[in-house]
C-alpha cells in the first residue's frame, strides 16, 4: 500500500472522528467521550473490515 493512501486514509479517518464529536455537541449541548468512544467504534469496524477486503481483493 502507497503512502499516499495511507494518507488518504488516515484524513478520511479523522474528519470522520471530528464530525463525530462535533454533531454529538450539537445534539446533546456537550461531548460525552464514551458515548463518543462508541460511535466511532461502531464505524471504525466495518470501514477497517471493508478497507481490508477491497485492499485484499486488489492485490491478488
């Protein structure tokens, strides 16, 4: 894998974090990091399972 993906990925990743964060402040007037701790694990399995399949699938 190029570094440039990695890259790529890696800004997708924290964009995605950040906007985690900021909608759970809108919603509920503060940022509750377990609450916070669980949508982002609940993202970052399938994204990281998908990722690897495609990543799998293009190197064979």
């Amino acid at each position: 894998m190029s570094k440039r993906v990695i890259t790529n990925i890696a800004i997708l990743l924290l964009f995605f974090l950040g906007g985690i964060l900021l909608s759970q402040y809108f919603k509920t007037g503060q940022i509750d990091m377990l609450n916070a701790l669980w949508d982002m694990i609940l993202f970052l399995v399938p994204f990281t399972l998908v990722l690897w399949f495609f990543l799998r699938k293009k190197n064979t």
